[in-house]
C-alpha cells in the first residue's frame, strides 16, 4: 500500500528557516539604517531633504547588497550574479522610490521641518519600503525558496526510499513463506 508522503513535518523547518532569514535580514537592515541614518543627517546640512535621503538610500543600498549576497542568502544561486545585481538594483530603486514617497508626503505635506522629524519621516519611509524589499529581494533576487522547496522533495524521496525497502522485504517475506509451505508438503 502507497501513502502519500505527509508535508506537515517539513513545515516547521520551513518556518524556523523564515524566521532564521526574517531575522538575519533584519539585522542587515538595521545596518542599513544606521549606514543611512548617519548619511542622511550629514546631508541635511548642505542638500534639500529628499536629495539627501536618494544619496543616503544609495549608500545604504551598496551596504545592504554585501551584507544579503555574503550573509543571508550567500546560499543561493552564485551562477546569475548579473541577474541577481540587476535585480537587487530594480527593487532597490523601487524601494528608494517608495521610501521618498512617503518622505515627501510626511515632510512637505505636513509642513515638518526640523532635523529630527525629517529623520523619524526617513525611517517611517523605510519601514514601509522595507516590506516591499523583503519580498522582493526573496522572490526574485536572492530565490532563498527552493531550498525549502528541496526538503520538501527530499522527504518525499525518503518516504518513497522506506516504501521500496519495505515493499522489497515483504516480497522476501512471501517468497521464505512460499518455499516453506512447499517444503511442509514434501515431509
């Protein structure tokens, strides 16, 4: 008899490697913040607030890239480099697009102007593009899912391994069995 393979023991290793990625991209992320943060108030002395934000973003941008590729995803796929970089740029552009979006809005729309709000508007604008790039940069750039993908399959080939073994045994069993019986009739 043939069962299905059961996926429900893949799946907490599927989530404890979520949050392992969540978190690993998080710490890399609050670099980034930092890295940007710090730009972006050393620009504020001498640009108009969302130029200095593109320039900080920018920087964060170069810093976050090393801190994804050779730590949270230096798993995948090494061979489509260019298409990773290509990738990384588009959504991070995306990202930085979102991010002065709502700097501009909070900033000029609300009329702030000091130095703190423009930097509390920064890192509002920040977490909102920040949902976009985990997404992104996990479904498109980085693809950290078939790895999770490949357990899946590879406990589905463990199932499918134990059901040959026992299918072969069975087939042992019967035959010993069979050459018993025949042996029972000569006596």
């Amino acid at each position: 008899m043939t069962s299905s393979p059961d996926p429900a023991p893949a799946a907490p290793n599927v989530l404890r490697r979520l949050v392992h990625e969540l978190a690993k991209f998080g710490i890399v992320g609050i670099v980034g913040v930092v890295v940007q943060l710090v730009a972006f108030s050393i620009l504020l002395d001498s640009m108009q607030t969302v130029r200095a934000n593109i320039v900080a973003t920018l920087i964060a941008i170069g810093t976050n890239y090393i801190g994804y590729r050779y730590w949270v995803y230096r798993n995948a796929d090494k061979k489509t480099r260019s298409r990773e970089i290509t990738l990384f740029l588009i959504f991070s552009g995306i990202g930085l697009l979102i991010q002065n979006a709502v700097l501009y809005a909070l900033t000029y729309g609300l009329g702030l102007d000091t130095k703190l709000e423009k930097l509390v508007c920064t890192v509002v604008g920040i977490g909102v593009a920040t949902v976009f790039r985990f997404w992104s940069y996990r479904t498109w750039v980085f693809k950290a899912i078939p790895e999770a993908a490949a357990d899946v399959i590879g406990a589905a080939d463990a199932v499918g391994q134990a059901e040959r073994i026992l299918a072969a045994e069975q087939v042992k069993l019967s035959t010993e069995h069979s050459e018993l019986k025949a042996r029972a009739k000569e006596l």
